[in-house]
C-alpha cells in the first residue's frame, strides 16, 4: 500500500475515537513523501483529517491536545518548575 493509499484508509477511517492517533500517524506518513505532487495530493487528506480533529475535539467528543485542562486561548501553559499561583507563598529564609 503506497503512503497516499495509507492517507486515504486514515481519512476515511477515521472516527471520534481515533482522529487524534490517525492525525499523528498522518503526519509521519507525510513526511516520508518527497515528490512535491504526492504531497499536493496527500495535503487534501491531511488537511480533512485535521478538521476532523478540530470539529470532534469542539464538540467535546474527541480527544484534545494535552489531554488536560483547556486554558483561555492565547494563555501559555503552566511550567512544571514554575512556583503555584495560589495559596500562600513560600517565605525566604
């Protein structure tokens, strides 16, 4: 099966359930095209899958990026080594 055949099995197999793994594996397949017209051909299937994923992810019945808490758009994601933002803070020695 050629890497657009894979594309084309992943656009129309795709379902709420899976579009977030069958938009990763696209991306891979993706970059192993190198002929620019493979990848005019595979970018109609790329970008299906992807809005896909944005429609199912807004109604809230597929998996979203970071699989945690959604954030104001434009906010920038917690750190893991920055100090919490609430409670009391820590005094200096």
């Amino acid at each position: 099966m050629t890497v657009l055949e894979q594309l084309r099995a992943l656009y129309f197999g795709a379902t709420k359930a899976t579009v977030g793994d069958d938009f990763v594996r696209a991306i891979d397949l993706f970059k192993q095209l190198t002929v620019e017209e493979e990848r005019e051909k595979a970018a109609v299937f790329m970008e299906g899958i992807a809005e896909m994923r944005r429609e199912w992810a807004a109604e809230g019945g597929g998996p979203r990026k970071g699989g945690g808490k959604s954030r104001p758009p434009g906010s920038a994601p917690a750190r893991a080594d920055s100090p919490a933002r609430s409670g009391p803070r820590p005094r200096k020695p």
